[in-house]
C-alpha cells in the first residue's frame, strides 16, 4: 500500500528517525518515532521566513499505525518556543500524560528539553493528525496520522490503489505568535493569514505562487483513499475537485454509511476519508482541486481559495500532453455564506453501525449538561487603550459566561496529586447562569467572567451536552473538540433548544461518532459521551481566535474502582513549569 505526500523544497531534504523494536508480526507493535522541533527557513507568495518544524518538514512527518499499536513518539525541543504535542482523536485510554495540550495535561517542554509521548491506539480506523498545542504554534506545526486497520482485517470499502494524506492550512508572511500576541494586547480580532495551503502550497491563486502548487498525479481506472485533515486555524472549508464525485467513508478515526458527493465540508479538527475512482480513460484535461472558506461570522474574513492539481499521468503508448496546453476544469463550490449547504451535508453523516463496527450510543443518560458558546467582551484594563467591539472593551468568549483561564500548573497533575487549590475550581457551571433569548436580540450586557474552572465526574458516567450557540456579538458557527473521547452526535437544530420537543428527534441508532463537531451557526447540537477514561480533558473551539479568548473548558474524570479504571503516575521524564 502507497502513501502519496509531495514534500516542499525544505522537507525534500529532512528525516525523519524511526525503528520498530519489535519483528513484524501479526500482532500489535510498538512503533517508535523521533520528532525534532527545529526552526527552518521557508519561502512562500515571495516572503523567506524561519517557522517551527518537525525533523525540517512542513508540513510534519506522518505516523502509521495499525488499530492496536502502541506509539512512542520522543519530542526533542530545539527552539527558543515552549511547545506540546497533542495527538489530536487519539482517544488516550488511560495515557492522559500524553495529550499534550500546554498547562491542561502536561507543562510545555522548554528548549534543550525532551518528552517521550507513550499511548496505545484502541478501536480506532482512519486518519487523525498532530499538531502544536500550545498558543498559536501549530500554525506549521502539524502532521498526519494514519490508523490502519489490525493485520487480516479489511476495510468496511474496497481496498484503493493508493492513499493519499491532503491536509488543509494557513500560512502567514508575519510570525503568527506575533499576529496573535498584539490581537491580545489590544482586544481587537487577529490578522488573517496571506493564504490557505494544501499540503503546504497555496496554489496559484495568490501572489508570487505559481510555483507552490501541491499535483496530485493519478492513474485511470483507479481508486484513491484521499485522507483529507482541516489544520487551518480559523476557518471551516468547503472542498471540491472539478468534474469528480468522492464518496465518503469516514470521519474522525470511524467509519461512515458511504455516500457520493461533489463537495465537502470539513472543520477545523475534522477529518474525512474519501474515496476517489478516477475516471477509466485517460482525459486531456487536468482538474482544479479547491478549498475556500465556508464563514457565519461578522468581522473581517479571508475569501481567497487555495487551489492543488489533479492530473492524470497518460499511458506509455499515448502522446505526452504539456499541461500548459491541456484544458483546465475548475470545480463550482458553495458561497460562502451557504449555511444551507452546510446542514444539509452534515445531515447526511451517519456511522455505520454494523455488527462488526457497532455505534455505541449511550441510551440512558446519567448527566445532562447544556452549555452556552459564542463570543463576549472583558473590560479593558487600566491605562490600556483597547479595540474590542465596544468602547473600553475586549473581545472574550466562553462557555457558560466563563472565560477560561490556563493556570500556570498543569491541571491534570495538580488533579493527580491533589493540590488543586490554586490552579483551579471544580465549580464550573452546569447550566447558563442567566438564561436568555441564545439567538434573538443580544442582550445589553455583554461581559463574561474570567476564570479556571473544571466540571468533576464519576468514571463511566453517560453524559449528554448540549452546545449552544448565541449571538451576543453575532451568533457564529462553532467548531468544539473534545479531548479523550469520541461522542456521537445525536443531534441538532437552530434557534433555542427546546428540551421538551428536541431530544424525542434525537438519532439514538447510527449518529455520526466524532472528536470535533461544528455547533451550527444561531443553533445548538446534542452529543452523547461515556466518561470511560480517568484525566483532565480539555473541550474547546477548534477556531484558534476564539480559544486564545477562552472559549474553553477541562473535564476532570475520576479513576474508577478498578485498577484498569485508574490513572497510572505521571511518566519520569513529564515537563515541570
């Protein structure tokens, strides 16, 4: 089995270390990777600058496993940046050391320093990916992960010719700690960034780009397994490649109902597996493939589109075409507003839900939670002049009228060893404060609390949460990930839940299972989760703007009775503060 990955001029001459400590067998490995955090310069739309890479890559080296394997990955930090890596899907069954996120599982390592990030992949099949996890570094931090299935197991779809990883960024002329530092400064919303990339290249689209194009080269007659990863840090994005239909099979490291479409839509911390059978003759033509924005909020937005190339490699026995002078097919793709588009398409997500791949939805519920997302202000400080949407204000957001504060502790040791006093309060709320109209006119007072706060649960308790929208400054789409479980996604609608009328709607036998799910623009969305795995699990928006303002919140889930319920210690080698 191939995999396909166009490396930029940078990562034509990088390494990546790796060895297997044991025989290969028929069992589960251990797979053992070596990441350097290095700074490397790389030029892109005309603008030579120094970014954070992994082992010179950029994007980042994939990690192949098989479901079953255990992954040892050793993080060397070579670079004046504090940095985490989160291993973003991996359910982390008792490993919640190895999460990564800065000051919720673990402390940043510091330059000069080391950790060995040590977990074990249970039950899951697809693709995932890493990434910084740490202020805004996984702007070029970030890499695949690509979960195989267990050795004599096949896919639930046939088996493609090759597989190809397509992940979705941004890229800045600017260093984007730099971008996001000044935005908290003045309490105004950040630059965006000069373009999108795929695989790393903006495409031709843009300024001094025609040359940074990712060409995706295929034979006729065949089938590809495109693994496609949103690693942008702020926007959802429409997909397409023009004249072709995929059908998908999967999301988030679990399979799908298949189902044929001309364009996806993908979130920030999404993943979609898609199959693509090009066509069975040789075309003279070569095809766009296209990314741009799918957008619900209300301030300044990118509209440029990143653009790759689908190309058909011609038989020997055929004439060579320049691709200058073949025609070139362009794919049609939704406004950018088309909220319609977007429901319409997530509506058609469904696991599959066979005897073999069962959705385990939880049918009873032990707890309910809703929570309120969307966007706030904070007073600006004293003697500070700020830019927030009103006058003496910055922009905030929370849940539940909680700005979430990161401690200068980590959470999930100062949990282990019980010394949570002073670095958090297990007093975070239920329910809204203040219940008001979440979609209708604003209410006039728009200033959320700041603090740290965690919600306590029993091990093995069944939650449902549901996750509302509101339009104090604009009701917006909102893509929430959940650190340490999959949920399924049971369901949805816009305007106010209604807990009478709502939850008899509820799609309790084939409910899309996901670790990221965009809360619907001036609506809600119901998840369903068991709390199966001791630690602190971070949720937050997959919109680096609006986690920077603390749309964020740590579950703390106690250690069951039995030993394999229990948090192990923290590893030797776990980063102090």
């Amino acid at each position: 089995m191939g995999y396909s990955y166009l490396p930029s001029p940078v990562s034509m001459a990088a390494f990546l270390v790796l060895w297997f400590c044991m025989p290969e067998l028929a069992f589960a490995k251990t797979r053992h990777y070596k990441f350097d955090i290095l700074s490397q310069k790389v030029t892109r739309l005309c603008h030579t600058k120094s970014i954070l890479t992994v082992n010179g890559q950029y994007p980042g080296p994939p990690i192949v496993a098989r479901d079953g394997d255990r992954v040892v990955v050793k993080v060397i930090n070579h670079v004046e940046n504090n940095v985490t890596v989160h291993w973003h899907g991996i359910r982390q069954l008792r490993s919640g050391w190895a999460d990564g996120p800065a000051y919720v599982t673990q402390c940043p390592i510091q330059k000069g320093q080391s950790y060995v990030y040590n977990f074990t992949i249970t039950e899951q099949r697809g693709t995932l990916f890493w990434h910084a996890h740490n202020s805004w570094l996984r702007a070029t931090l970030y890499g695949p992960i690509i979960i195989l299935p267990m050795r004599n197991v096949s896919y639930p779809f046939p088996k493609p010719y090759k597989e190809v990883p397509i992940i979705f960024g941004e890229w800045w002329n600017v260093d984007p700690e730099e971008v996001i530092k000044q935005a908290l400064q003045t309490g105004a919303g950040p630059n965006v960034s000069d373009a999108y990339t795929i695989n790393g290249l903006p495409g031709p689209l843009y300024n001094c780009s025609t040359k940074d194009i990712f060409k995706l080269k295929v034979k006729p007659g065949k089938t590809y397994l495109l693994r496609i990863i949103n690693a942008a840090m702020n926007d959802e994005l429409f997909f397409s490649i023009a004249n072709h239909t995929v059908t998908l099979v999967g999301a988030d490291a679990s399979y799908l109902k298949p189902f044929d479409t001309d364009i996806l839509l993908i979130t920030p911390g999404q993943t979609t597996d898609v199959l693509l059978k090009t066509k069975p003759y040789f075309p003279n033509a070569t095809f766009f493939m296209a990314a741009r924005p799918y957008f619900t909020g209300q301030g300044t937005f990118d509209n440029s589109t990143t653009i790759g190339i689908l190309e058909y490699e011609s038989p020997p026995s055929s004439p060579r075409f320049s691709i200058k002078k073949l025609p070139l097919f362009k794919p049609s793709l939704p406004n950018l507003t088309d909220t319609s588009y977007a429901t319409n398409f997530t509506s058609r997500l469904h696991s599959l839900a066979t005897t073999q791949f069962p959705a385990k939805v939880p049918q009873k519920v032990d707890k309910s939670f809703f929570f309120t997302v969307g966007l706030g202000t904070t007073p600006c400080p004293k003697n500070q002049t700020c830019q927030g949407p009103m006058n003496g204000t910055k922009f905030s957001s929370g849940m539940n009228n909680i700005s979430f504060v990161l401690p200068s502790v980590a959470i999930l040791q100062a949990h282990y060893f019980g010394q949570s006093k002073g670095v958090y309060t297990t007093d975070f709320p239920t329910k809204t404060p203040k219940p008001f109209n979440y979609t209708g006119t604003p209410p006039n007072n728009t200033m959320v609390s700041n603090g740290t706060k965690a919600l306590v649960l029993s091990f093995n308790t069944s939650v449902e949460l549901v996750l509302q929208d509101t339009s104090i400054l604009g009701a917006e789409s909102h893509p929430l990930h959940l650190h340490g479980f999959d949920f399924f996604v049971v369901g949805q609608g816009f305007g106010n839940y209604d807990p009478i009328k709502d939850p008899p709607k509820y799609n309790l036998v084939d409910p899309v299972q996901r670790n990221t799910v965009g809360v619907p623009v001036g609506g809600w969305i119901a998840i369903r989760f068991f709390t199966d795995n001791p630690g602190a699990w971070f949720l937050h928006c997959h919109f680096d703007t609006h986690t920077s303002w603390g749309l964020r919140m740590v579950f703390i889930v106690l250690d069951g009775e039995l030993p394999n319920q229990k948090l192990p210690p923290p590893p030797s080698d776990l980063p102090k503060c």
